[in-house]
C-alpha cells in the first residue's frame, strides 16, 4: 500500500484487526481534539508495526507524513501466523499496539521540558533512528514537515522553527534544507535531551554510539510483507 504525504492508510473509526509495517517514508499516528487541533502522538519509520489499539483505528488516524509504502497483514493472515509461528506472531501484535516506543517519555517531555529540551530531545531520538555517521558527525533525514514535529512536541511551527535555528548558530546540528540536517556534536545535543543543559559529561554517549536506541529496533525486526504473501 503506498500513500503520498498526508494522505490515510487509515481514519479513526475504520475496520480494526489489520496490522501495518512501514517498508519506506514515514506515517503519523495522530488524534484531533474537540476543538480542532491535531496532536501527533508519534511517528513509524521503516521497519516499525503498528495498526493495533492506540495505535490502530480504534483511536487514531494513521497518515502518511511523507511519501510511504506500507505492507498490511490482514486478521487471517494474522491467525495463519498465530498458528505457524505463535511466538514470532505475539512479538508483532505487541510491536503493532505500540510495544516498541518509549511513549512516557514522550509524555514527561511534552508536559515539563521547556522547547529547547523538547526539540533536542526529538532531533537526538531521530538522529539514533535514522542518523547515517559520516566523518565522524550524523546526517539525518527528516522525513516530517516542521508542522508535524510542533503537533509532536506540543509547540508552535515558528517554535520549532525557532529552536532550530537556535541549535544552528550553537552549530550544534547544521540545517541542509528542509528535510535534512546534520548533527555536529551529538554529546551536546544528547546532554541537552536528557538534562535540558548543554554540559557534557563522561557517561553522554559518543557520535559514533548514536546508531539505534535499545527502544527503537533496526528496521525489519519482523517481515510483515512475507507473511502477507505466505
């Protein structure tokens, strides 16, 4: 299933029991209040399950942040994998309610951190995630919308915009246009994520450490596409 940017792979209230992997892209998985405004509550990147629970139709609206291709195991081909293979299938319908995102940590965050936290916070997780180390710094593509990232963290577009820049004349990430940036020093980033201060210490990790988060497993953990075909 492919969708461009900002188009559903599925809508709040759709049929559920369906389970998504992201092959390529990015999707949102997002609510909107009563009053309108739409709040990101996370993000899948390629290699991610979701599609279950708080992260299914039952209470989100899955959308596509930038172009992306999903495969989808439907609920037989989920039962044919319950009994093939019980425990690899439990594995993907816990991964498929959210099982592999550090979700409190995105709550604490939004609820206390002041915006430059929040945002170094969100650069460094990203930069774990999909960062490519090269001479020794990390490129990072950004494959959501500015908007996207405020609706994520609880702030404003110029915020995000704000900060950004902010973090740029500490030359701390280098912007490469709109949808790439690059991490110069990961310790600072990573010490001003955890602490809200930009001192580095002995035990912040290394450029060369910031590959993927022990919460956030390498891309295809689990091959939904061959199950689906099987």
């Amino acid at each position: 299933m492919s969708r461009p940017r900002n188009r559903p792979f599925f809508s709040e209230g759709d049929p559920s029991g369906a389970i998504y992997q992201v092959e390529s892209g990015c999707i949102r998985l997002q609510k909107m209040t009563e009053g309108g405004r739409r709040c990101v509550l996370s993000f899948c990147y390629p290699g991610d399950v979701f599609g279950l629970g708080t992260h299914g139709p039952e209470q989100v609206d899955a959308e596509a942040a930038c172009a992306s291709r999903v495969s989808r195991l439907g609920h037989l081909g989920l039962q044919r994998m319950l009994q093939s293979e019980p425990t690899r299938a439990m594995k993907v319908i816990d991964a498929a309610y959210g099982g592999q995102e550090p979700g409190s940590e995105h709550v604490v965050m939004i609820s206390f951190a002041p915006a430059e936290q929040k945002l170094a916070w969100f650069l460094a997780s990203l930069g774990q995630r999909l960062g490519q180390s090269v001479g020794g710094e990390l490129l990072v593509d950004l494959p959501m919308m500015r908007a996207d990232i405020a609706d994520h963290l609880g702030m404003t577009f110029e915020t995000v915009s704000r900060e950004m820049t902010k973090l740029r004349d500490l030359k701390i990430i280098d912007l490469l246009g709109l949808r790439k940036f690059k991490i110069q020093r990961a310790a600072v980033l990573q010490s001003l994520a955890l602490t809200g201060s930009l001192a580095t210490s002995r035990h912040v990790p290394s450029p060369s450490s910031l590959a993927f988060s022990p919460r956030m497993p390498a891309p295809r953990t689990f091959d939904l596409a061959a199950a689906s075909a099987g």
